[in-house]
C-alpha cells in the first residue's frame, strides 16, 4: 500500500519507492503539508511541527486550541485567500456576496487503487489499478458552501505522485473561481536552487538555475499557450546537489494553456510551491452544482540528483502518459518536405524527394504546410483545408498512391486552431477567430487565432480534416500552432464568462484532439508550435512526440535537446537532419539520434558521399531504437557547465547495452579529456563495439576512458557503443 491513514495520529502517509509525502489533519480540519522529500519510516511529526508563530501581525483562529497555530506561517495544504495566509495561496472563489475568502477544511477522504480519468483534461494514468493508488480528500468552506476535491495518486515504482483539485459549488448561487492551483506544497527550508526552462523560438527551454530567494518567484505564461519562452516546468534543487547527487523536487504540469508556478519564501524562510492555471486573465463562473478541473500538476522526487528526477519523470511518460498504437510500436523513419522546399513543390517534386528517400531506407514522406487552399506563401489560406489541385493535380490520391507505390508512408500538416484573414473561412464567419468586438486583432505571422471555444468552429475544423483523413490513406499528421492569443475573446461568450476564454480555448483544442486520435487510431500524431513553443505534457497525452524547435543546427540543438530531456523523454522529442551548414551530417545524425530521428532536406541534393553516412544513420536509427525510445538517459557533460563539448548516454533498462555520444561546440584541444562513464552495472563487462576491447562497468565508471584523440575540431562528434559481454 503506497497510502495509508494513520486514523489515531490524523496522518495520511504518501510513499513511492523513494519519497514520503505527509498530511495531516490538524485542529478544525486544517490539512497541513508536513512533510516531502526521501523516503521516511515514521509517522511522528510532533518535532516538524509548523514553525510556531509568535510574531506580530500573523493572524490566529481563536478556536483553534493549539495557540502557537497561525494560518500566515502554517505549511497549509490547499490554502485559500483571505483568511489568514498573507502569502500566495492556492485558491480564491468570489461567493454570491462579493467577497473572495476562501476557506477549504477537511471533511471526509476515501483512498482505492488505480486513477480516475480528469473530466476532459490530459492526465497521466495507470495501465493496471495495481500499478498506482490514489486518495482524495473531500474538504469543504462551511460559509460559502463551496466544496473541493484535492486529489492524489502516487506512482509507487516512480518515486513520482500527482495533484489535481475539483472545485463543486455545493451552494445555491453562482460563483467566481478567480484562481485555482492544481498544487500547492511546502517546505520548511529555503536552502534551494530553483531550476527552469527559458527560451525563445529557435531556441527553446533553456536550462537556468539560481538560487531561490525570500519573496516571490513566478514562471509563468500569459500567451494562451504553455509557449516557447517558459515551459511548465521547475525543480527545487537542494543546495549542493548536482546532476548525479542531492535532493531534487521536479514539477510539471500537464497542460498547454496559460500557466503559473510561483516559488514564495516567507519570513520564516519556508517556502511554498504553487503549479496550476495562470490566475492572470482567469476566472471561471461556476453556476449552483457545477464544477471545475483543474489540470493536473506531477510531483517527482530525486534523492540521486537531476539526473535522475529526469529519467523517473522520462518512465512515468513512457509509460503512464504517452498513449496508443505508437507507445510501443516502432515509429516509422521519416522525412519531412518544410526545409526541403518551403511553399514550393507540386507531385513530382514530393514524389522525386520520396524516391531518393526510398533508396536509403527512408519509410515516410511527410508533406509539410503548403497542400491547401491557394498557400504559396504564409499569407492566407489557413482554415480552408481542401487540397490545391494547382500543385497536386488530381488530388491528394494521386500524391499518395504514389508515394504508398514505392513503399514509403504519408503524412501531412494541418494548423487547426488558426485562420487566416485571406481565406474562404474567414470570408464566410469573421466572428470565428479569437476576437474582441470593436477592438483592432493583432496579426501574427499573418494570421488569426480561430475560436475553438466554440462548438460550431470545432466542428468544422474537425469536419474538414476528417473528411481528408477518412479519404486517403493518411499513415501521420503534424499539427503545428504558429502564434499566441491576443484580445482574448469569443463573440459566444458574455461578460459572465468572459475570462473563461484562454481555458475553454484549452479544452476545445483537447476536444479536437481528442476526436483524431479516437477515430484515427492508427495515424501517428506530431505536435508542433513553431518548433517547441507547445512543448508539455498534455501535448503528449495526444501525440507521442513534439518537433522541438525549428533549429536544426546541431550545435544548437544540443542547449534545447539537453534542456528538453529535463522532464521529456528521448522518445517524444521531434528531431531531424536538415541541411543546416555547421557541422557535417555524421554530427547531425549523431544529435537527431538523441530523439525521434528523421530527415528535413531535398535528398537530391545529398551528394554521394553523404547519401553512404545517411544510409549508415538509417541502419543505426533501426539498431539503436530500443535505447532511444526506452533507454535511460545519462547526461555526461551538460552544455550549461562546458561550454567546449557536451556528451550524453543512453542505457538500455537492463544496463547491457550503452550509447555514449560527445559532441564538441567549439574546437577542443586536449590530449586528456577523460570521460567517466554512468548508469552501467560495475559487475558486467563490455566490449566496445568499435575494437573488440572489454571493460567491466565498475572500471568505465570509476577509471573511465581517455577520449582525447577522437575527433576534436568544431562541431566534430564520435559515439562509442558498448554491449555487454556475456
Ligand atoms: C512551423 C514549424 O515548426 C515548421 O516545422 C513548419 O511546419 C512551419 N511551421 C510550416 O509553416
């Protein structure tokens, strides 16, 4: 049992393999988060107890009878605004009568094996009941009759846990949810570092790290996308721990809409994580008996570094998240025509690309934006998906019967959620982009944001794909998003509802989702944002894997692919070899080998020197693909700390097999550059594939090897792969 209630103590005890997470019950039914972090064997949390107030200016509640209780310094659980707790709190509903305190105390709780779907949210999920267990705790303000339902499920092998919150209005009258975290939890140190990823397009999740500060810290995205420039993700770093040691708490939200996680340290220097919805520009009207989800935030501790907090977060992904027919089936090898020719490419051009592609083994063509409408250019067409015959004459039938005669598989690119100014849809329903009336729309990359709020927009966005998709042998699509929200409204929506729009625009698209994955089971979904700029968990809820950024230089794909790997798996990230010039392609292949691995060039161009190293990858692609897609991953020398090479590994589950790749990003001259290698078993031995040569674990670990006479210019790679020697 990974939950228990200690009934006499008022404890609920949360453990996974590695960690414990502590509730109690306190006087009143405050719940009080007492503990988190490694894993602990008692229930006695007298001496934790929360720090005792005795100050001036924190208020007490005068039946609580324990007098050293203030709500202002107490580790609360799920606190609420307005009564008491001076620091950011978790939730705040604005009652019939207009004022917004909110006051949630313990009522009742039930705890059952397995997880509950999230009401039309993404959401991690248990493949078997036995595989996790979960409690939810029933807690309820007696004033205003609003009521909420804090959910836990804890993943026991993972050492990970998730929080989600449903929000019941159990009065008679309407009220406002003016903020709702999924999680909130506490500390009661501040000796943290906090860890983050920032970026920009082409140039994606950045690694930051600095130390946490008294105050308030905000991550956070107002772009009605979980966006390029912060992703939903932060870590609690323990002063000290590194990448291989020390405590790490990983949070990650599942979702692709604004969102918000604030670190706040108070004057006791305790510290409190939030992680849900941005309040910013949210307020969801809840009518007498409705209720509201929230998406759902994961939890992960580490007691063995980054490093780690990274592959148990890369297992509950593969594992609990990712979803359908492409979860365990080989992926097929791509090559993808955006880089290759833009706008510009009619039949025969897609067709020459998939017969190049056809001789060194190259298994799907995936014809990019450009198929619709009249779009010869980023200006218009977007919403009209019906194919330009002036390209593919005869249609998309002919293309693909083609395609599919020499073998290769087909996929296409849709933009769903946007339309342009200049295209039939727009023509025929101007009130369908995100708009606010008699207010001038932003444009951006010369398009609109359509309003997939509304039902009637959906279904005729939906309509039109499922027309194509149920009438051609359509094997993949990439669904791309190319720009932010802005005068965020829906001409359905109303004043009292107003502020639901950046959700609700959330959920339509999930709804949409949803739908294709549904009622086309067996096409492989590729989300896209321009690049990684929706790079989240829900995202991978519907589609295994994300196009992680619209670079494709390898030396700069190492920053965004090492950042990338800090909550998402090898297998998710969209990763190609395109003909960008700073490094060769034996580079190039060696970087993309580290995700979905694929092709973004006109293979007629490849020379025949080329054409024999990317036959090499395609035979790599196909021995390498159970470590990369199920492999653990080991990050060696992090860009943030080198900035002359970076290195990684990838080891198979049952540590028989190793990948190690060293990239240099700037000419590296050494005759001693030694590298200790990570995640084997010091009791094997292994032969390095390239000389025959055998080392046991413990040596490679320990000792390490000297790789300083392998290659050393710029933008110069080697792998070394080792197999167990049986
Ligand atoms: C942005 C994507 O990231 C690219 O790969 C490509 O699909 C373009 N959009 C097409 O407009």
């Amino acid at each position: 049992m990974s939950i228990r209630f200690y009934e006499e103590k008022k404890i609920f005890k949360l453990d996974t393999a590695t960690s414990s997470y502590v509730i109690e019950i306190f006087e009143q039914g405050y719940l009080l988060c007492q503990y988190y972090g490694a894993k602990i064997p008692d229930v006695n949390f007298k001496g934790y107890k929360f720090r005792e107030y005795f100050a001036s200016f924190s208020p007490s509640n005068a039946s609580v009878e324990d007098h050293s209780f203030s709500a202002d310094v107490s580790p609360l659980e799920y606190s609420g605004f307005g009564v008491g707790d001076f620091r950011k709190t978790a939730v705040a509903i604005r009652n019939a009568d207009g004022n917004n305190c909110t006051d949630f105390r313990y009522v009742s709780h039930k705890i059952y094996k397995g997880k509950p779907a999230l009401a039309g949210m993404p959401a991690t999920y248990a493949n078997t009941d036995d595989e996790c267990e979960t409690l939810e705790i029933y807690v309820r303000d007696k004033v205003t009759d609003a009521a909420a339902v804090l959910m836990y499920t804890v993943f026991e092998n993972y050492g990970a846990m998730t929080k989600a919150v449903r929000i019941i209005n159990e009065s008679d009258k309407p009220m406002d949810i003016e903020k709702v975290y999924s999680a909130s939890v506490s500390f009661n140190t501040m000796d943290f570092d906090i860890v983050h990823l920032y970026g920009r397009h082409n140039a994606e999740r950045n690694m930051a790290r600095s130390p946490l500060e008294h105050g308030h810290t905000s991550l956070s995205s107002t772009r009605g996308s979980s966006s390029h420039f912060h992703n939903p993700f932060a870590a609690l770093v323990r002063h000290g721990a590194d990448e291989n040691q020390g405590e790490v708490f990983g949070f990650n939200l599942v979702y692709s809409g604004n969102f918000d996680i604030t670190a706040d340290v108070d004057y006791y220097e305790c510290t409190r994580v939030n992680i849900g919805i941005n309040p910013d520009g949210f307020t969801w009207h809840l009518e007498a008996g409705e209720e509201f989800q929230t998406p759902e935030a994961v939890l992960v501790f580490s007691g063995e570094g980054i490093g780690e907090m990274s592959r148990i977060f890369h297992r509950l992904y593969n594992n609990n998240l990712i979803r359908g027919r492409w979860k365990t089936e080989k992926r097929p090898l791509l090559i993808n025509s955006w880089e290759a020719a833009y706008f510009s490419f009619d039949t025969d051009k897609l067709v020459s690309f998939a017969e190049r592609a056809k001789e060194v083994g190259i298994e799907m063509l995936v014809m990019d934006d450009g198929w619709f409408g009249v779009r010869n250019s980023d200006n218009c067409s977007l919403g009209d998906w019906y194919v330009n015959e002036d390209k593919l004459p005869g249609g998309l039938g002919v293309l693909i019967d083609r395609v599919n005669a020499l073998g290769l598989k087909f996929g296409i690119w849709y933009e769903p959620e946007m339309i342009s100014p200049d295209s039939d849809l727009y023509r025929a329903h101007p009130d369908w982009c995100i708009h606010v009336p008699g207010r001038d729309c932003s444009i951006a990359r010369q398009q609109y944001v359509i309003d997939m709020s509304r039902a009637d927009v959906r279904e005729n966005i939906y309509g039109q794909m499922k027309e194509v998709l149920s009438n051609y042998k359509i094997d993949y699509v990439k669904w791309d998003f190319n720009r932010n929200i802005s005068e965020a409204g829906s001409a359905l929506l109303g004043k009292e509802h107003g502020e639901e729009i950046f959700h609700r625009f959330v959920l339509g698209t999930y709804e949409v989702m949803d739908r294709l994955t549904r009622d086309f089971p067996d096409i492989l979904l590729e989300n896209c944002s321009g690049g990684g700029g929706r790079f989240d968990p829900a995202m991978l809820y519907y589609s295994p894997q994300i196009w992680a950024s619209d670079n494709t230089d390898a030396i700069e794909r190492i920053a965004i692919q090492f950042g990338t790997s800090m909550c998402y798996p090898a297998s998710t990230m969209g990763a190609h070899v395109s003909m960008s010039r700073r490094t060769g392609f034996e580079t190039k292949g060696n970087v993309a080998m580290w995700g979905t691995f694929g092709y973004e060039l006109d293979p007629n161009h490849l020379t025949e020197k080329d054409i024999e190293i990317v036959k090499k990858q395609v035979a790599d692609y196909h021995k390498y693909y159970n470590l990369t897609h199920n492999g653990d991953l080991y990050r060696i020398v992090n860009p943030w700390d080198n900035s002359y090479y970076a290195a990684w590994e990838l080891v198979s589950p049952d540590k028989s097999e190793m990948l190690f790749t060293l990239v240099n990003m700037r000419y590296y001259h050494c005759n001693k550059r030694i590298i200790r290698f990570r995640g084997l078993d010091a009791d094997k031995y292994y032969t390095l594939e390239e000389n025959g040569e055998v080392y046991s674990g413990a040596f490679l670990m320990n000792a390490g090897l000297n790789v300083s006479r392998m290659r050393s210019g710029t933008g110069d790679s080697f792998t070394l792969h080792f197999v167990e020697k049986k």
